[in-house]
C-alpha cells in the first residue's frame, strides 16, 4: 500500500507502487502521468519522488528554449494551469565568429534544427518547480533533500527500490552526534531519472550490461550565467547562438544566449567532452566568449546574477542503452532521451516519463510487479521521440569532425535528406579517452578576469549557493589515489583542474615548489559530474552526498 512505514531488522521502510528517483522533468512528468491515469481509471496509484536537491528545481540547469510538444500532450492546458512558458521566441540568430567578427547566417540556410517558431524561452528550474506542484496536487508524495544512494534488490536479483544517504557521517566516516540512518523505499517499479550521468544509473548500466549494444556515451558540459541587462539591449524571445570562436575549429562547442522576460538574459557556453588538448578550460573559453566585439554589448551596464554548470549527454539515439531492467527504468537524461542538434532535452525528457508510466500503469493494473517493462521501448520506438532522435543521430558525429567539415555535412543531412540519409555515423570513443599528452599539444593562455564582465571560478561558485555540510565525506572519491600525480599530472599536467567549472581540483605544493598533491575542494562541487566523465583513467568516481547539498539554483 502506498506510503505504508515498516521496520525491519535493519532500516525502516517505506512501500510505493512506483518509487521515482529525481525531481527533474523527466521523473515529475513520470510521477504526474501515473496519478493521473490512475484518477481517469478510478484506481489507487502510490507514487514519491526522491530529489537530492534542498528543494524542487534547486539542481535544475538548462538554457533553455523549450519545445512544448510534451507539455501540451502532459497538460493540454498549461497555459490555463499557469505553467511559467511566458516568452514566446521571436527571432533567431545563428553566428560564426572569428576573433575578431562575426557573420550571420541568413534565415532561409538554417536547418529545421535551428528554428525556434513556436518554442519558449524558459527557466527550466521555474518549471520543474511548477510541475512539482501539478505533482503534488494530483497526490504525489515529494522528498526535496533526500538523495537516493543505493539500489535495492530482491533475492531474484530484480531492483526492488532504492536507500537514501545516511546523514551525520562524518568526514572520518565515523558517526557524528547529528547521524541518522537511510531509509529504503521498495516499490513494484523504480525510475531512474536522475539527469546526466546519473550515480545509480551508472551503477545499472555496468550491472545489467544496458549498453552492450549502445555506441560509447558522449558528453558535453553546458556553463551558464543569468544576467539583468538594460532594457535598451533587451529583446523578449530573441535566440542567439555561436558557433567557431573561442574555440579551435576541432573542438564542437558553440553558445546560446536567449532573452527571458523582465530584462533577463540567460547566456551559456557548451563545450564537447571529447576535446583532445588538455589545457582546454571549458569555464575559461565561456569567459572569453562574452568578450567577443558581437557578444560583449548585451552585458555592458548588466549585472551578473546567477551561475552554474552542468554535463549533458550529446550521444543521441545510437548511444542510448538499454532502458529496462527487472523492477527499473532509465528515463530522461538517466538514459539518454536529448536532441543535441537542437540542443534541447526537456521535452525529451518529459516525454520518455510519460511513455515510461503508461507502461508501468499497464503492468500495475495487470497485478504484475518487478518484471520488465518492455511495452517502454516498445512504446519510444513507435513516439514522435524516437522519429526525432533518428533525424537527429548523426548530428554530434558530424559536428566531432570539425567545425567546417562538420557544418557542411550536417547542414547535407538536415536540409538535403531531412535527417533520413542513408546512413548512421557512430561514436567510435568515450570522452575520457581523446586527451593528448602535454608535450603533444600547445598550452593555452587565458586572459585574467575584469570581475564586470568575466570573471573567476570561486567568485561564480559564491552565487551558484553551492553549500555542503562541511564534515561529510567527501563525495568526490578516487580508486587509486596515486593516479592524479603520477598519471594525470605527469602525463596531462592535471586537466582536472580547468575542466572542472567549480574550482573543486587544485594542485598544490610545499612552498619550494616540490611534494605534488591533489587537493579536493569538495564543498565547491555544483554536481555537474564533468570528472566523472572526463577523467582520463575513470579514477574519479562521484558518489551521492548528503541530501541537501550541492547548488541551490535560482531561476536557472
């Protein structure tokens, strides 16, 4: 019965019909479509979301430009509801920029992937927060601050829920006066729906082998800031984006910068974690975006407000996984479910929930409980999502080939063939593979910051109101602890310390300059999970913290 407490030799716990991990939009959408099939079919459905974050929306960071596909098929009407989709777009902008101009490129070359008629600018964080609430009034049970840190199965080996963190360990992982043990939640079915690169999803793939048959995942890193600019530089629902500088033409990156309401401006930078030189500093490159001679006047008399970072996934159809397992299913970015060549994933993301509870509402009416729920990727072969993530699929290989080669090729496959050419690209390397030795690359000169309109790490991580309780373990854990001075820093002069946008790797020494060692500042991390990714022997691991922390994101 849903909701019901039970106590057992060892934690207490807690029985749902379907446990949801993550309160993004991809587990709300999973948690509002199962409530409300059950009131349209007269049933009892018991359902809680788990979120790590302080609160709803407080780990969410998108542009975002939101297509409202899902939102219209998940509530028709929205807009009656007062879903925050306020800014409709306006106008598009696509730019190549070298050092020193720009061109735009005219409106009749863009491809399909590139319009925005219809869409809205949107804060993603605002929007979760509002589908927490739909959630909430529909009956869903939410627990903002509790991270779910372990899976749980049944002696058929079948996932039957998930443990939260215990909270009071303290930094020696010793129990402290504040401990307070995890507590299980068993369910009949558990989504997995914790964003990019998820821990427990991670977890899923290597036990049940879900990508045997998947190309390599990769990844990107989006860095975003929200700016208050003068509202003679401000124009509702304009949509910019970049391509070529600052980056070298064989890195894909590019920018978006879009126009909210109330003289807000989200600006962001994403750069693709398959990058080769190991001087690249994604944070740096974004910082010096902004400076461009066609970028830098939307900011001048503006006020910085927000900053955050986050990895995404960038892979597209031929690397998703396996999305089921007995008693689970990956859904959202846990899996995979973004369009890269629109650089757009919510509505992904809503959707692969939808299609996720309407086969598990199935299986629940049928009596049926931890098997697999295949009518899922049944149901994602036969959607609109998977008829968009095929047009979109070769995509990132083409754009991997370069700047030049790969706009011309892809501008052939959108425009020419529709994203129907006869053929589909694969990804032959994990992002942690591509780095170049030091001594094989040039190093990479970044200017100082002006603190007006760039600015440094520890300054940005200040109002992303990222907070961790200071005498927790730290979550940022090695397998080798050798590996980053013998390996990494011999070998790559330690890229952990500009790929990550928080300032959380730092190389420190004795004040002559010897006894090299890697310092985690753990109390930066904004969860992004870039060193999870880019790591080059996969020695870091990001493990869950203690729920609560991490960044509280405000309107991002």
């Amino acid at each position: 019965m849903a909701g019901d407490y039970n106590c057992c030799m060892t934690r207490e716990f807690m029985e749902y019909d379907v446990v949801i991990v993550g309160g993004g939009p991809a587990g709300l959408a999973s948690a509002i479509r199962l409530k409300q099939l059950a009131q349209a079919g007269g049933k009892e459905v018991g359902v809680c979301v788990l979120e790590k974050g302080s609160e709803i929306g407080a780990h969410i960071l998108s542009g975002a430009v939101m297509d409202p596909r899902a939102m219209d098929e998940l509530f028709p009407d929205w807009k009656t509801l007062g879903a925050p989709l306020n800014t409709p777009v306006t106008e598009d902008r696509f730019m190549f920029l070298t050092e020193g101009g720009s061109f735009k490129t005219p409106g009749w070359m863009l491809p399909a992937c590139f319009q925005n008629h219809g869409n809205y600018v949107i804060s993603l964080a605002n929007v979760t927060r509002w589908l927490g609430q739909q959630a909430e009034a529909l009956g869903v049970e939410i627990f903002p601050g509790f991270a779910a840190a372990e899976i749980l199965y049944d002696d058929k080996g079948a996932v039957k829920g998930v443990a939260t963190g215990d909270m009071g360990v303290g930094r020696d992982g010793k129990k402290t006066d504040a401990y307070q043990e995890g507590m299980e939640l068993h369910a009949k079915y558990t989504f997995f729906a914790e964003g990019c690169r998820g821990n427990l999803g991670k977890l899923l793939e290597a036990k049940f082998g879900l990508r045997k048959d998947a190309d390599p995942q990769v990844y990107g890193i989006g860095l975003k800031e929200l700016w208050e600019i003068k509202p003679e530089q401000h124009q509702a629902g304009l949509v910019v984006h970049t391509a070529g500088w600052p980056l070298q033409s064989d890195t894909y990156g590019g920018s978006f910068l879009y126009h909210m309401e109330n003289n807000l401006v989200a600006v962001g930078f994403v750069v693709g974690l398959g990058y080769t030189n190991p001087y690249l500093s994604p944070y740096e490159e974004f910082q010096r975006y902004k400076t461009h001679v066609a970028i830098r006047g939307f900011f001048e008399g503006g006020k910085r407000i927000a900053y955050g970072a986050r990895a995404i996934t960038a892979g597209g159809l031929q690397s998703l996984p396996k999305v089921t397992v007995p008693g689970g299913v990956l859904v959202g970015d846990d899996a995979g479910f973004l369009n890269a060549s629109r650089i757009k994933g919510s509505h992904c993301a809503i959707k692969s929930g939808m299609l996720a509870a309407e086969a598990a509402f199935e299986a629940l009416g049928a009596g049926r409980s931890a098997d697999e729920l295949t009518k899922y990727p049944e149901a994602f072969q036969q959607s609109w999502l998977f008829d968009e993530l095929y047009r979109a699929r070769n995509f990132k290989p083409w754009m991997s080939k370069g700047l030049y080669t790969g706009t011309l090729m892809v501008g052939i496959d959108q425009v020419v063939f529709g994203g129907k050419a006869p053929w589909t690209l694969h990804h032959d390397h994990a992002d942690n593979e591509t780095l170049k030795k030091k001594t094989e690359v040039e190093p990479i000169t970044y200017p100082k910051p002006d603190g007006v309109l760039t600015f440094d790490r520890l300054s940005s991580v200040f109002i992303s109101n990222t907070n961790h309780a200071e005498d927790q373990p730290i979550h940022l854990t090695l397998k080798d602890s050798s590996v980053p001075i013998d390996v990494n820093l011999a070998l790559y002069d330690a890229p952990e310390q500009r790929y990550c946008p928080a300032g959380v790797y730092e190389i420190v020494r004795n004040d002559d300059g010897s006894s090299p060692r890697l310092q985690i500042n753990a109390q930066n991390c904004v969860h992004c999970k870039t060193c999870d990714i880019k790591d080059p022997t996969q020695n870091i691991v990001w493990v869950t913290p203690e729920g609560g922390g991490g960044p509280n994101y405000p309107n991002m």
